[in-house]
C-alpha cells in the first residue's frame, strides 16, 4: 500500500505531529477518545498536600469538562467541594469584569497617559474621562489595568477543597469526561481491475476542540456507539443506507484488544493532542485482497423511464482473516483510486462503512456507469381472475329468539397481472453482467408472485427480487418478467 502513498502523499508518523506547547500544570495524562465528541481524561499529578482541609487547584483540565464527572483518588485524602473555573481570560471578559473600575488610557505618539472609568462594555467601551464621556473605537488605546479582576482564569481551572490527614507528596489521580473530542476512520483504496486486488490503507483522524492541549498523552481510541445518556445512537439518529447486494456482516473476532462491546485502537507511543487540531495516524495496511467489480440497478414498484438509467458501479471485498483484509473496521469513508494508463492513481468514488466486524462481505457504490445502461419499462397492467377461492370475512349474524351466529363469505382472488421489461446496454468492449433488481413487490400488497420471467431469479427478501443479465460486448440484453400482485 506503501506505492499509493508515494504518489497519493507522505505518511507521517504521530510523533512527527507534535507540537511545541506551553509548559502544563499536566501530569501523566491518558485519553480514551469516543467517536461522538466525548473522551475520558485521566491525569496523575505528583502533589504535595498539607495536613486538613485546604484548596488544591489543578489547571490545565479541558475546556469543556463535565465537571459532574470527576473523581478523584489521592492516598488519605478526600474531596470536601470542588469548583470548575471555565471563565477565561480574554480582552473582552477582561473589559466587562473591569466595568465600573479604574484603568489608565495610554495613547497617541508620545504615550500620553489618562485615568479613565469604565462605564460600560456593550458593543463598545464607554468610559468616563475627566468630566466627558467618551466611546473608544476598538478600545482606541491602550488600557492598563492594575490587576486581574477576581474569577478570570488565565486557563481551564478546577479547584477542590480536600481534606488531607496524612500529609506529604503522592500521585493524585484525577479523571473526567470530556466533550470536544472526536475521531472517525478513513480508508485510501487502491483497486486492481484486472488482478482482482486491493490494497487498502486505513487512517485515523483525531479531533481536539476540548479548548486544551494534552502533551505526551498515551492515547485509546475506542470504535462503537457508546451510550451518552441521550437515548439515541451516538446521541443522535442512526443512519439508514439502502441495502446492496453481497453486504453481509462477518463472524470473525478480530485480534485486537476489546473492551466491552468496542474495540480499541490504541495510537503507538505518546504523543501531543494539541487543541484545535487534527492529527492522522495509520492504523490498517493492507495489500492484494481479492475484489471485483459488479454493475446494479434497482427500480421501483410500477417504475417505467422514459430514457435509459446509468447503473451502478459496485466495488466488493472481504475483511476475512483468509482472502480478506483481515482486520475489524471502524465506521468511516472508503476513497477508492484506480491507476490509470500512464500508472497515476486516479479518484473513482467513496463511499461511507459503518463498525464492521471482520468476516464482512462489503459492497460499497463508488459511482455510476458511463456504458452501461437500464431502461425499465412497465409494457402493460391486466386484472386477472385466479380461479382461487379463499375465506375472507366472518359476520356476525344476529335472529331475534335465537342465539348469535356466524357467518364465512369466500372471495375470488383477484390479481393485476404487470408486464416489465428491463432493456440493458453495453458499450464496453468486454461482456458484463448487471444485476437488476425490482423492490416494491411487498410495499402494502400481501400476495406477490412472479409467474413469468426470461431470465430465473432469486428473491433477495420479501420486497425485492434480483436477476443477474449478461450482456455482450457492445450490446444489449432484455429481460421480461410478469407480477401478479393481489391487492
């Protein structure tokens, strides 16, 4: 897969990443980062805590902790009350906390100094200079303020009050949940047509937007719809795509280490997620699993087109251990790349996978087919009297001085009998094979049935029925089926 890559771009390694930070308050810090903007944060720190109670700070915990969420664990301590301080210091929180205060105006060439009042910070500074009233034009000055005001936080702050009985210097453990997290999974493929082979890499996309920078973090990263107390998949809807043929869900447990019901990709060595950053790291390299390539069209119940439809362009692999890429897949996006003529690979399509165990059959559209076409044509709708009688309503009958009986009534089965006809054609200079398939056959009728068809079929589910039509290099295929449908 090294070969995409000397074309496609420079893998870099995480460490390479890394990023000079400021010095942190952080002592040995673990992340274990979710895919739905949540993370685990676990931070030991060497403290030295005097005897009783007293208030312990612990700056630099991420910007968008949920303070409900914190434990904390030191050798003959215990937490009394604890504080998040999430209110940061900037020129604009600086300037409402000094409303009503004193500051000194530096302005001008020569630094000409005034003492002015704020009165207000609304959409704009107003101050009291003197006995006039002026509105600074972005703060139209310098301003000077003779300290901090109480509450600002230079950075993310928690506090606690602990109540120590046995002082001395011990690691204090500190874990909580996080929002501004996130990762997913992308997969470069490259697909040899004519080989049958693909080569796939797998990159894992890191996401911090927590408003804090972790430095040499030993870093999980766990695949899976993780509950969030919202009631819903990944705290929101899960995403319905329509089945294509040859998906099916594998068996296989993969070899990596599980937790739960998830799997774990840990990222190799320590590295720095730095805040407001997206870090890439190679997780799957794979190369000559077998794959082909298929063309599909679905039509609609009692669909007919007007002009012929493109059909699909399919790409199907397995992530087995044996013909396979054996491994366990993170929901994410599948690129897929072709050489062309001159050996440059060359972008055909994507597509999206969700968690897929290893074992899987996949079959993911990467776009539609210039040459190959489908024209579905409904040639005509007949009723037809089936000859078949069945019991279809009971009635309750009711005679004044005898007792309540009931009554069967038998019905005629009455279909509509639906001609189609499916037209494919092909203007490669190789024969290709086009799955068709007809849905709708089980929308809100309860009785379909397929006495006609040219080519045998094989009914995929209760709706749907699929044919597979060989058609001739640079030619044409048409395939006639007939629905009786009983409404």
């Amino acid at each position: 897969m090294r070969k995409v890559f000397g074309l496609l771009g420079t893998a870099v390694p995480a460490m390479a990443l890394a990023q000079t930070v400021p010095t942190s308050a952080q002592g040995d810090v673990s992340l274990t980062i979710y895919s739905n903007d949540l993370a685990l944060v676990q931070d030991v720190r060497q403290m030295a805590l005097p005897t009783g109670r007293h208030r312990q700070e612990f700056p630099d915990v991420s910007a968008a902790i949920r303070p409900e969420t914190v434990t904390l664990n030191a050798g003959g301590t215990s937490i009394v009350e604890q504080n998040f301080d999430y209110d940061l210091l900037t020129p604009e929180k600086l300037m409402d906390k000094a409303v009503g205060q004193t500051v000194t105006l530096v302005r001008g060439a020569d630094d000409k100094r005034e003492t002015a009042t704020i009165l207000a910070n609304n959409g704009g500074t107003i101050v009291r200079v003197g006995n006039h009233i002026e509105v600074l034009q972005n703060y139209g000055a310098r301003v000077l303020f003779p300290s901090l005001p109480p509450g600002l936080r230079a950075r993310p702050t928690l506090s606690v009050t602990l109540d120590t009985t046995a002082p001395g210097t011990r690691p204090v453990s500190l874990s909580y949940l996080s929002r501004g997290f996130g990762w997913k999974a992308d997969y470069v493929a490259l697909f040899d047509e004519a080989a049958g082979k693909i080569d796939v890499q797998g990159w894992i996309t890191l996401t911090n937007n927590s408003g804090t920078t972790f430095d040499k973090a030993k870093v999980l990263l766990v695949a899976g719809a993780v509950g969030d107390g919202s009631g819903g998949y990944n705290g929101g809807y899960r995403p319905q795509r329509p089945m294509m043929p040859g998906n099916r869900p594998g068996t296989q447990s993969a070899n990596r280490e599980s937790l739960g019901d998830f799997y774990v990709y840990p990222i190799a060595g320590r590295t720095t997620v730095a805040n407001a950053q997206q870090k890439q790291v190679s997780f799957l390299d794979v190369g000559g699993a077998p794959a082909t390539k298929a063309y599909h069209f679905r039509n609609g119940w009692l669909t007919s087109q007007t002009e012929p439809q493109s059909a699909d362009t399919v790409l199907r692999f397995s992530t087995a251990r044996e013909a396979g890429l054996g491994d366990a897949l993170p929901a994410g996006t599948v690129r897929v790349y072709m050489r062309d003529m001159r050996g440059q690979p060359q972008f055909i399509g994507e597509n999206a996978i969700g968690h897929t165990p290893m074992g899987s059959n996949l079959a993911l559209k990467t776009g539609e087919a210039f040459d190959v076409k489908v024209q579905p044509v409904m040639e005509k709708r007949e009723r037809i009297d089936s000859g078949e009688w069945e019991k279809t309503a009971r009635y309750r009958v009711i005679t004044p001085g005898k007792a309540p009986s009931e009554v069967t009534v038998e019905t005629e089965k009455v279909f509509w009998r639906t001609t189609m006809s499916y037209k494919v054609t092909n203007a490669k200079s190789v024969p290709v094979t086009v799955e068709v398939v007809q849905g709708g056959l089980d929308n809100w009728w309860h009785d379909t049935r397929v006495p006609s068809e040219s080519v045998k079929g094989e009914q995929r589910s209760a709706d749907e029925r699929m044919w597979q039509v060989a058609v001739p290099a640079n030619g044409e295929a048409t395939l006639t089926v007939q629905f009786d449908t009983r409404y």
